[in-house]
C-alpha cells in the first residue's frame, strides 16, 4: 500500500532533502490573496490585514493514530489536512495556509511520499487552503505527520467554546458514530488477515462508515450556511473525540449543564446496523467513538425557526441548564444517565 500503482520505486536518498522538498512542494498554488510568500524562503508570510489570525496543530503517529495496514496514503494525507481544516471552521474561521512537518523513515519511497501529498493536494483544492511551507526530517520509527493550519475570521465572527448560556439550544451537524464505525470495520478486517492471510476483506456494503474513518471532511459547509441565515453560535467545538466529551468541553469551558436526548443524536442507518452487529449500543458509538469532524455548537432560542428551515443536516439534540458542569442523557423512556466524557483518549490506552 505504501507504493503507487505503476510500481517504481525511488529511494529517498536518491533525491536527497533539497530535491524531496521540490519533488512534494510542486503543484501547490497559492490561491489566497493573504499567502504573500509560500514555500521557498524560510518562512511563508501571511498577511490577515485586520482580521484574527487563528492557529492550530495536530499531530499523528503511525501505529498510534493510523495503521499503515489499511491507510492508504493519499486518504491519510487528505484527512490530516482535512481535521486541521475542521478546527479552525469550529471557531467560525476560514482556513488559509497549512505548513506540512513530516517525519519518514526509508521504508517509504518517494512515490509513496508523493501519493500522500496527492491527498493533502486534493485537500488544499477543495478547501481552498495553501501549502506554505513544512519540514521533512528521516524518523526511525514509521510516519510523523505534524500540519500546522493558520485561518482566519473577523474579530466579531471568532466563536469559542466558553459562549453557552442556560437555555441555548444544543446542535449537531451531519450524523455521528460512522468513522467509529469505519475503524472497527477495519480491524476486524485486519485480525481476519493476520490470522489467515488467504482471506478477502469483507468490506462491500460498509462504504459510508469506512469513507467516514480513512476520508472525512471538514463542515466549511455549515459554516456557510450558518452564516448565510444570520445565526452566529454561542459556543462552538468540532467532534474529534466522541460527542460526550466534546459537550463536556462546552459544559466546562462555558460553565453551564446539559440535557441531551438519545433519540435526537442523528445516526445513519448503516452506522446503527454496523453497531448492532459490533453489539454496541447506536447512540454509544455516537457518544463515544470519535473522528466524526462534525460541528457540534450552542445558539440562543431565537435562533430555533432559522435552524430548522436551515438545512436537514443540523439537528437540535439538547438544551444547556445552569447545573454548571452536569451534562446528562435523557433516553427515549425517560431515564437520566449522567454523561461520561470517554474519549478517544491516547494517553489512556
Ligand atoms: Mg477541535
């Protein structure tokens, strides 16, 4: 999987680190008025006139945040740009540049390197983000990939996770539990292969949760939509780790409560029928699983006709109390269970 299809294979060394920079960095427009320089000087400079500069980072390892068994590359580099994207869209922004760290051991070729620039190409494409810059050092132990996102937003526009007040309304885009979904999919399929290597993957008829886990995509969509309809959020988080612990975020940043109700967490039907068969609870895979990239944000109850004529792909699944830091599940027989934020949390596995 590491190499493309026409099997050559270019050592890393063979081009040396000058000529791996070119090799990668071509093919990247700038297409921002705001990226003055990009790649090619020691530093990429940005100019964000009057508006706030946002920035963020996220870092994944082979083995602890992908395996390399089923990744293929191109979607690993379209999805490490995309959940960067994700971040700067949960604070209302517009994502502008990235700068690319890559750590790579000579396992890997140069066509394979170029294959996971294909992805985070095809990324910067249909975000309209720039590639300005990155590093590459050799790593001893498999794919580093460090994306550094800068983005922008009007001082009036930047939305935090500290806005929630009593009585707004709780919303979810999209549908949850899917990339969740994808992953077990895929090491299921992958035990399987271990223990007897002769075997297909059976992955026919899981096309939506497996897209969901290898290829996500940001919520520009929503942002847009949003701001179309005049709603601005009071607060505002994109689900990386699972729905509880990013409402408990809001809950603790904003110091409010929440009353979330199960039947409202919007699941597809291919992401619930996946569960059942895992035997894991729908809404469970909603709460805990992770790497949705769904936006999940707050807005005041003036906003409710707007939200509702907005778009079917928003629902409002609870409301915020004033019991500071008590989020609770409301299940569809009335039962109160108090949320537990579990996470896709690293350093606990
Ligand atoms: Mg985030």
């Amino acid at each position: 999987m590491e190499d493309n299809n026409n099997n050559t294979r270019t050592e890393l060394d063979e081009l040396g680190e000058f000529g791996l920079i070119d090799q990668i960095t071509q093919d990247f427009p700038l297409r921002n008025p705001s990226s003055l320089k990009g790649v090619g000087d020691d530093a990429a400079v940005i100019d964000h006139g009057g508006e706030r500069t946002l920035v963020s980072v996220d870092l994944l390892l082979e083995g602890v945040h992908f395996d390399m068994t089923y990744t293929p590359l191109k979607h690993l580099g379209y999805k490490a740009a995309v959940v960067n994207f994700s971040d700067i869209y949960a604070m209302n922004g517009t994502p502008t540049q990235i700068v690319v760290g890559l750590g790579v051991s000579n396992r890997y070729s140069v066509e394979a390197l170029d294959e996971l620039y294909a992805g985070i190409r095809m990324a910067c494409e249909a975000y309209h983000v720039d590639m300005v810059g990155g590093d590459t050092t050799s790593s001893r132990s498999g794919l580093v990939i460090s994306i550094t996102v800068i983005g922008k937003a009007p001082q009036e526009d930047v939305v935090f996770r500290n806005g929630a007040k009593p009585n707004d309304l709780l919303c979810v885009s999209g549908d949850l539990g899917g990339a969740y979904m994808g992953l077990l999919i895929l090491q299921r399929e992958k035990a399987e292969f271990l223990a007897n290597p002769q075997m297909q993957p059976q992955l026919a008829g899981f096309d939506y949760v497996l897209r969901r886990q290898l290829r996500p995509e940001a919520r520009k969509d929503v942002v847009e939509l949003l701001k179309q309809a005049g709603i601005k959020p009071t607060s505002m988080i994109d689900i990386s780790d699972g729905l509880a612990s990013e409402i408990m975020h809001l809950c603790k940043e904003s110091g409010v409560g929440c009353q979330l109700y199960e039947e409202r967490i919007p699941l597809d039907p291919i992401t619930a029928k996946t569960a059942k068969d895992f035997q894991i609870v729908p809404s469970v895979a909603a709460l805990n699983g992770g790497e949705d990239y769904e936006l999940l944000f707050t807005i005041d109850q003036k906003d409710y006709e707007k939200i509702q004529q907005l778009s079917s792909d928003v629902s409002v699944i609870g409301y915020m109390t004033p019991e500071k830091g008590i989020a609770e599940l409301i299940t569809p027989d009335n039962h109160v269970i108090p949320l537990k934020a579990q996470g896709f949390n690293h350093f606990k596995r």
